[in-house]
C-alpha cells in the first residue's frame, strides 16, 4: 500500500473514532450522581479548559513520534529516557488493576438486570460474599484470556457498540419526551442557581470523576500519520470530538435531571442508574422492560470484554517493548497460546488483594462499589501525567530536535505552560479525589476507605520500583542458564 492510500483518515472519521473510544453512558451517570444538574456546568470548564488542550497535546506527540509503537512509553524514551519510559509503561498497567477490580461486580450488576430487571439482589449481598464470587468470576476469566479466546471480545466490541447507540437514543428519546409522552420533569425547580457550582471542598473531591471520563485521547495518537493533512485535519478532529462530547454530557445530564430530582438522588445511583434510566425510558413510551433487557443484555457482553481485553492488552504493552533492564524475563514468558501467564499471574494476585481486603471494612455492597469506582478517578488518570510529562519535555527540547506536521501551539514556551498546567490540574484532582465522598467523615468506615485510597497508589506504583531490582538479579542467570520463553505447563 502506498503511503498516499494509507494516509484516507478524514478528520471526521478520527473524531468519531475517539469519541467511541473515550466516551460512555457510565460518564454522564456517573458525574450526575456526584453533582447534581450542577455538573452541566463542570462539563463545560473541564471541555474547554482541559479536554481540548489535553487532545490536541496527544495529537502533536502522536504526530513528531510517528514510529512509537509503545504510545506514552515511547514519547517519555524519547524525550526523558529508557528508565522513565519504563515508569510510564508500568503506571499505564497498573492502573487497570483497580479496573479490573471492579469489572466483575460489572458483569454480575448487568446480567442480574437482564434476568430479573432489579438491582436489589446485588445491592442487598453480603459484601464479602459478592466480592469472593467477583474473584471467582475474574479467575475464570483470566483462565479463558490465557486460552486466547478472542470470538468472545469480537461478541464483546459489537455488544459495546449496541452500548453506545442505546446510550445516544437514552438521551434522544428522554429529551423529546416531554413532548411526545407528556411526562413532567423529576427535577422541578431549575433555575439559573441550579446549574451553578458550589466550589468549596466538596466540590473538588469530585471533579476526578470528571477528568477520568475524558481521559484517553492519547489511544488515537498512531493515526494522526493516516490522515490526509494532520495539520489542519487533527484540530478539526478534536474541536468535532470535543463538541461530540460536550453535546452528549450536557444534554445526557439533562435529561438525567428530566428523569430523576437532582436534589434527592438515589444512594445507588452510580451502581444502577443506567438500568434505572432504561427502565423509566420503557414505561415513559409504553415498552415495558424492553429497553432496560436490551441495555443490560448488551452491557452485560461489553463488560465480559472490557475485562478480558483489560487483563491482556495493557500487560501486553508493558512487555512488548521490554527493557531486561527493568522487567524481569520471567514476566515475558509465554504459554503456547502466546499469552503472558507469568504476567496473568502477577495480575490475579493484585487484583485478587484489591477485591477481598475492601469487603473486610466497607459494609454494604452499594458503598464498596462506589468506592471501587471512585477509586479509579484516583488512580486512572495517573497515567495522563506521562502524556503531560512528555509534552513538557517535547516543547523544552531545543529547536530542530523534532519535527512534525502538526504542532498544537507554535511558541514553545506557551505549549509547556499548558502542558504545566494539565499536569498539575491532573496532580490536584488525583489529590482531592483520595477523599471519601458520600460516607459520614472521620468514622471508621472514612477512616477505612481515605487509608485504602492513599495506600494504594503507593503501593501500585511502589511495585514498579521493585520489579528493576528483581531483574537485575534474576535476568542475567536466566539468560546464562539459556531459559525459554515458552511455558506451556499453564
């Protein structure tokens, strides 16, 4: 193929490609129950103020490091070194571990709406029952990823597709139904106060939910060089994924204070609003259950593949540009299916940890899984620091050290203001968001979940430091002793 053919990516194709990959229904429930219709406006300074810089930072990385195959490892080796590309590799897996911690109580909420169309069997377990069970689920699936099953994440990305669509219509049909069915909106009192922020503490320990939904962008980075005039086209591309987004949050959570009394939210409603939505939506139109079947059945083999395509991909690209210096090879090894078990292994064991030990302080199942999931607010947007970090490094660099088609912003200095500046607003809502939300401060349980939030990420990333001291000290004797890369015991 010719490099003309292969560069046929419109700036549209990129927006609504990126849009896919970084937006979702969960985004917009979510925030809403952390914020109320007051979230419209949080939405539009984080879009504006954030978001956009952010993507078109991705798109200039993207652009002057073309043959990157490792994305943010690749721009930090470049820019800062081999043992910080590391650092940034190793912080880009770890952070799915509490992903993966939560993926299986995912999967159990959206098939028990599909068979009984009620969230109250999860929400009323036994946390420490429903959590061995979620291991269990996440060991089968780990055995199924190691057998390298892939028809079930194809299944998966179709299913995630059927997501996408019902979550576009959710906000379609709730925003016209006023007129259609007559419906009033639950949220009655709206004015001009309503939609304004308070900014005090609370405010701040929220706003990481908001980062982490927009986070991403830099998985698009490759296929900047696709396209046919990056330097005009990728703008286009972000200004169009950007507008994509902001219509979709804002519209999304108003029509989630049509559906539910935005000052009088349901405890539960990260956990189950999406199906309480659904549920609502098919009695407004006279169908029943039928929306709610269709989102939860779709939602079910979405999740299934979002955690078997998490167990492997961000492992994957841990060790496919591995240094010997810093990973140990035992981790490289292989089955005869071609997946790292070693490293299958390492991620049971901490994610195994992350599930269990919360179960043991955390008393019911609603308030563990909002803590496993605004622990991923913390955790996830750490690896968007490396974006920042490389960006920083690239403006600092001296003139002529790089070259690329597309640059975000021509004055250097300018771009590494900017680029200071998402660091450090990433630094600050990792910071706030450590602190619990929606539990009763400085009891036993805040006390439990802070320590949980603070420990960790330190002990996440603390790992990384381990792991080069075991390679130097197991690396050089696997190689003299002449070890192969292929297990096929497991």
């Amino acid at each position: 193929m010719s490099d003309n053919q292969s560069k046929n990516m419109t700036w549209r194709n990129l927006a609504l490609m990126c849009f896919a990959i970084v937006w979702g229904f969960g985004n917009v429930v979510n925030n809403f129950a952390n914020q109320g219709l007051q979230v419209i406006v949080s939405w539009i300074l984080i879009i504006g103020m954030y978001f956009i810089p952010y993507a078109l930072m991705v798109g200039e990385l993207g652009a002057t490091f073309r043959e990157g195959k490792g994305g943010v490892s690749s721009w930090i080796g470049t820019t800062m070194g081999r043992r910080l590309a590391y650092l940034a590799g190793w912080t880009y897996w770890v952070v799915h571990v509490p992903y993966l911690a939560q993926k299986p109580q995912g999967v159990m909420i959206a098939l028990s709406w599909a068979l009984f169309q009620d969230g109250s069997i999860i929400k009323n377990i036994d946390p420490l029952t429903l959590q061995t069970i979620s291991l269990l689920v996440f060991i089968c699936f780990v055995w199924i990823a190691s057998r390298g099953i892939t028809s079930l994440k194809r299944i998966g990305t179709l299913a995630g597709s059927s997501v996408f669509i019902m979550s576009l219509l959710y906000i379609l049909l709730m925003v016209t139904a006023p007129a259609i069915t007559g419906i009033k909106p639950a949220t009655t009192n709206m004015s001009f106060k309503t939609f304004i922020p308070t900014f005090d503490f609370a405010y701040f320990t929220t706003i990481s939910m908001l980062v982490f939904a927009v986070g991403g962008s830099e998985k698009i980075a490759p296929y900047i060089n696709n396209m046919k005039n990056p330097s005009k086209g990728f703008p286009k591309g972000m200004i169009a994924l950007a507008v994509m987004v902001a219509i979709s949050a804002l519209l999304g959570s108003y029509a989630m204070g049509m559906m539910f009394d935005a000052n009088n939210l349901a405890s539960d409603l990260k956990m189950n609003g999406q199906y309480y939505a659904f549920k609502k939506l098919g009695e407004y139109y006279g169908l029943g259950n039928v929306f709610l079947i269709l989102y939860a059945l779709s939602n079910t083999t979405a999740q299934i593949s979002a955690l078997m395509i998490s167990i492997d991909a961000p492992l994957k690209v841990l060790i496919a540009d591995a240094d010997s210096k810093y990973i140990p090879k035992a981790l490289t090894k292989t089955n005869k299916y071609g997946a790292p078990i070693n490293g299958y292994k390492l991620v049971t064991v901490l994610v195994g940890i992350l599930i269990i030990i919360p179960a043991l302080g955390i008393g019911d199942m609603n308030s563990l899984y909002n803590w496993l999931l605004d622990l991923n607010s913390v955790v996830m947007p750490m690896r968007y620091l490396w974006v920042f970090l490389a960006y920083m490094a690239l403006r600092k660099a001296a003139a002529g050290t790089y070259s690329s088609e597309y640059k975000f912003v021509k004055n250097s200095k300018l771009g590494f203001g900017i680029g200071l500046w998402c660091f450090v607003f990433t630094a600050f809502v990792c910071i706030m968001g450590i602190f619990p939300k929606g539990v009763e401060t400085y009891t036993s349980q805040w006390y439990f979940q802070i320590t949980l939030n603070i420990l960790t990420p330190f002990i996440l990333i603390g790992l990384g430091l381990i792991l080069p001291i075991i390679a130097k000290k197991t690396n050089g004797k696997n190689e003299l002793n002449g070890s192969q890369d292929v297990d096929t015991i497991a």
